[in-house]
C-alpha cells in the first residue's frame, strides 16, 4: 500500500465523522461491457443524492465518457486491466469544497498521461471522436488530473444545486 492510499483512508475517515465519506466503491477490469453497470449505479447514487434529473444523466455521461477514454487510450482495449471508482460525498466544513456535491476519483494503471494533451480537438473540426473532454468539462464543476504513485487518477467534482429558498411576507 502506498503512502498515497494511507492519507486517503485516514482522510475519509474524518470524513465519515463529520457526514461525508465514501458512498460508493467500484472496481472492475476494463471490460466496456460493465460500462451499464456502473452507469446504472451512478444513476442511481444521484438520483439519492438529490440531484436533478439532467444533472444525473451529465454526471453519469461524464463518467461514461471518462472510463471510454481510459479503456480506449491507457489501456489500449485490453479487457483485463485494473480500473477503481470511488464516489465521496462533499459537504461544507468537512473538506476544502465549499459546497455539497459529489466526487468521483477515478484511477488506472495505465501508463502516464501527458497533461498538457488533455485537450479535446477544436470543436469546429467537424469529424467523429475527440469531444470526450469537452463534454466531461461541460457536464462537471471540477476536473482535475494527477498522476500518484504509479496511478492515473482523475477526479471529478458535481456540485449540488440547492434550490432558492422563496421568501413570503
């Protein structure tokens, strides 16, 4: 185990002290047919979470699209290859976040990814592939990418959208 995973652990534990913490763990090969499953229990996990329906399905597409690409372009389609999926519930005062949300932290061990080529094409190049990014961008608060101790890991960050509070006189 390295370092990188012991102040994680001890970290989500002062989380689920304070009401945050892991709500879902995933790990399974990079086989693309388990791709449903983990779409269906995204879906799932947001719709409990309170978001909102199109919120769900962008969160869900998000992670679709961000798996695809580690399948597609760490792993170079092999079946067999080790992917982790950690979703963490985010509250205000429990971690630097300042809002309630929901992170997912995605990691592989694939090979490094250069971060300066985590750019989607241009998007009025019109042909297929290479919008990946651009939708994961549009659909989440946060992305962000590390490379820790020989693993991938790509966090994404949705935010919830609290409704406005309606005053009456």
């Amino acid at each position: 185990m390295s370092i990188g995973h012991l102040r994680r652990r001890r970290r989500t534990k002062n989380r689920a002290a304070s009401g945050n913490g892991l709500l879902l763990k995933l790990q399974l090969p990079s086989d693309p047919n388990l791709l449903s499953v983990v779409r269906g229990a995204l879906e799932r996990l947001t719709e409990a979470l309170g978001f909102s329906a199109p919120d769900c399905r962008s969160v869900t597409r998000a992670v679709d699209e961000a798996l695809t690409d580690i399948i597609r372009h760490c792993y170079q389609g092999r079946l067999d290859q080790p992917i982790e999926i950690s979703c963490n519930r985010l509250r205000p005062g429990a971690t630097t976040d300042p809002r309630d949300g929901l992170e997912i932290l995605l990691c592989d061990r694939g090979p490094a990814v250069d971060p300066s080529k985590l750019r989607g094409r241009q998007l009025d190049d019109l042909k297929p592939g290479g919008l990946g990014l651009h939708l994961i961008c549009q659909s989440m608060d946060a992305v962000e990418y590390q490379r820790l101790r020989g693993a991938n890991r790509f966090r994404l960050v949705k935010y919830s959208q609290l409704p406005v509070r309606q005053h009456t006189c």
